[in-house]
C-alpha cells in the first residue's frame, strides 16, 4: 500500500491537482492553496450536463479530499490575488 502523507501546500502557491473520477479515469485542476485548510479550484467540468464549462470554487477541506491523487505546486502568486 502506498504511504499517504498530508503536508499542506505553500499558501498563495499554484498547484496542479489530480483527482480520481472513479472508474472513469481522472480530472486536472489548477489549485490555490490559502493559509487554513482550504484552497481556490480552478477547472473545466461538464458534470452538470450540455456541454464544458469553466468554474471556480472554494474547496473547503481540500487536503482530506477522498479523490484527489496528487497535488504539486507549479508556481506561486501575489498573497491574496485569487482568494
């Protein structure tokens, strides 16, 4: 069995994540991490039928997320920009 670990990201860092969709394969977002336990998600989804969609969202626990695989920083930005 793999090792989990959850140490968190930099805040203001910016993140690729990936997440499991099941059996249906797997999901990349672009994350920002913020300084508690929560981070902004930025991504296309179509799960709410007719076609892509841009969204952002507050993910409150994302570092307890039962789907997400793997999130490594990729950058950083200003403190506070995307928050």
């Amino acid at each position: 069995m793999a090792q989990q670990t959850k140490e968190k990201a930099v805040a203001n860092a910016i993140c690729a994540g990936l997440f499991s969709r099941g059996g249906e394969g797997f999901h990349w977002t672009i994350i920002v991490p913020a300084p508690d336990e929560s981070a902004v998600v930025f991504h296309a989804t179509n799960n709410k039928g007719g076609g892509w969609f841009y969204e952002r969202k507050v993910h409150d626990r994302i570092y307890y997320s039962k789907t997400i695989c793997v999130l490594v920083q990729i950058g950083a930005c200003s403190r506070g920009r995307f928050l």
